[in-house]
C-alpha cells in the first residue's frame, strides 16, 4: 500500500479532456502543447500522506487510514501512512526558533513530516479520540507541523480532511478541532458522505464499522476527484488563486 502505480498528470489530463478545459480557457491545442513546465507536471506522480496520531502503530486509526489509502491506491495515487509516532515531545513553547530556522527545534517527528509534505499532493490527518480532541500528540504535531511552515506554500491549495476513531463519543469534537487547520492555511477541505469517523477500540471492531468503513472510501473518492481536477487544471493553465499581502488587525489597538 506504501507505493501504488503512480497515476501521472498525463492520465489525470486524459480522464478529465483538459484539452477541452484548455480551449474553454481560450489555451489553443498546439499552444496547450508548448506549456513549459507540461513534461514536469506529466512526470510526476500524485501522492496523499495519511497521517496516523495514535499511540497505536497498527490500531484504528491506522486501520481507518488503510480503507482510504485502498481507494487512493485504486485511482493509481501513490500513498504513505506516516505513524507520528510515541516520541512527540510537546506542544509549541512559542520560542521562534521555527521563524529563523525553517524548522521546529524539537527533534521529533514533525520536521520529517514536513520534508515529506514539501512533495505531496493532498493529506488525511487520522487520530483517534482522547476525551472528546485529537491525542494530544496529534495535537501538538499539527499545531507545529503547520506554525513551523507558517509562511510558505508547503501546505498551501493542496486538499486535506481529518478521519478521527473512537469507541463510543466525542468524534465531532476531535473533528472540529482537526478541521481547523486547513482553512487557515489555504488547503481546500475534502467532503465524504458524512462525518469522518469510524467506531472501535480493536482494529477488528472497526473492520465491523461498515459504515464508517464506507465514509473512508467515499473520503478517498472524493479526494482523487479533487486531485485530478486541480491537474488538470494545472496542465490547463488555469492560474492559482492569487495572494494579497497579509494585512494584521488585531483586535486591541493601540
Ligand atoms: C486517553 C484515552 C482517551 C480516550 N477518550 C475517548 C473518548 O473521549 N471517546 C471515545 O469514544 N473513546 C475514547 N478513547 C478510546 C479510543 O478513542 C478508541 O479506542 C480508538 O478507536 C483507538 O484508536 P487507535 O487504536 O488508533 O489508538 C480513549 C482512549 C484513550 C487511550
């Protein structure tokens, strides 16, 4: 599951007419043709990185994100579950040191993490619930994940959505909580057919789930969708949003 056949912009750009897209964009076929950055674009395969925030290496959480990562893999989109591991050392202490260094200080797993990001296409953040939020390790990895990055594109237009698992409650809450972070940072939000979650303490209850099972597999329809239009797009040219300058009004003035 680590590695699929990679589905190219090529194949994207056939399964979706972006030469139809070209010419409703007034890109004529031989200009469309002469894109520069085209044989880049046709070369590189698509990837999503599904991250696991569980204490759990193989739970199920990791058991949520294999369902999606299936049905990516159908669609011939590279994926990787990345297990954050049991080593996170603790929150955002506010230090800066990300502002100078481009990185968090603390050795853990989120600098890997973000290296990884810097080449992926789209992202599932999965966590299972801990009294009604993301673990706290999850917590803490999001948070530093995107504070270190604050500034640069790394996450910036690419599509994400959570997966949260629990044993009874607290799934919406966990959810909400996930769900912040991609507005903010510019990253469109991908839907399902509910909300993502699936039911169990073992792995084996939540191959039970099979509800929650389908919403993993919608998720990654609906992910693969979004992916092949943004391509397309791209090999259309259709421009990407473009960015003020930050504007900063804090609510105290002085
Ligand atoms: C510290 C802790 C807190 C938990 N809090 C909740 C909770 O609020 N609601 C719930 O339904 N399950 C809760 N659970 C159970 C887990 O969310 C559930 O077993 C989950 O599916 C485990 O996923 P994993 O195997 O990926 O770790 C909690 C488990 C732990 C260890």
């Amino acid at each position: 599951m680590e590695k699929a056949d990679a589905m190219s912009r090529r194949d994207a750009l056939k399964m979706l007419g972006a030469v139809a897209i070209g010419s409703a964009l007034g890109i004529k076929g031989a200009q469309a043709a002469e894109i520069p950055s085209r044989k880049q674009e046709e070369k590189k395969a698509m990837k999503v990185i599904l991250v696991n925030g569980s204490p759990h290496k193989k739970g199920c959480t990791f058991t949520a994100l294999s369902e999606v990562a299936a049905t990516l893999n159908k669609h011939k989109i590279e994926t990787e579950i990345f297990w954050i591991g049991n080593d996170i050392q603790g929150g955002c202490i506010a230090c800066d040191f990300c502002r100078k260094n481009a990185r968090c200080f603390r050795p853990d797993s989120v600098n890997s993490f973000v290296e990884k990001a810097k080449l992926s296409d789209g992202f599932i953040f999965g966590s299972p619930v801990h009294y009604a939020a993301p673990s706290g390790s999850m917590l803490s990895f999001m948070i530093r994940a995107f504070f270190s990055t604050g500034g640069s594109d790394v996450f910036t237009n690419k599509p994400a959505a959570s997966v949260v698992s629990c044993r009874r409650a607290g799934s919406t809450g966990a959810l909400d909580t996930m769900n912040k972070f991609y507005p903010i940072n510019g990253m469109p939000m991908v839907p399902s057919q509910y909300w993502n979650m699936v039911h169990g303490n073992r792995p084996e209850e939540v191959r039970q789930d099979l509800e929650g099972l389908q919403i993993m597999r919608t998720l990654a329809e609906k992910m693969a969708w979004m992916l092949q239009n943004i391509a397309a797009g791209r090999l259309a040219q259709l421009p990407a949003p473009t960015k003020e300058a930050p504007v900063r009004t804090n609510f105290i003035r002085s």
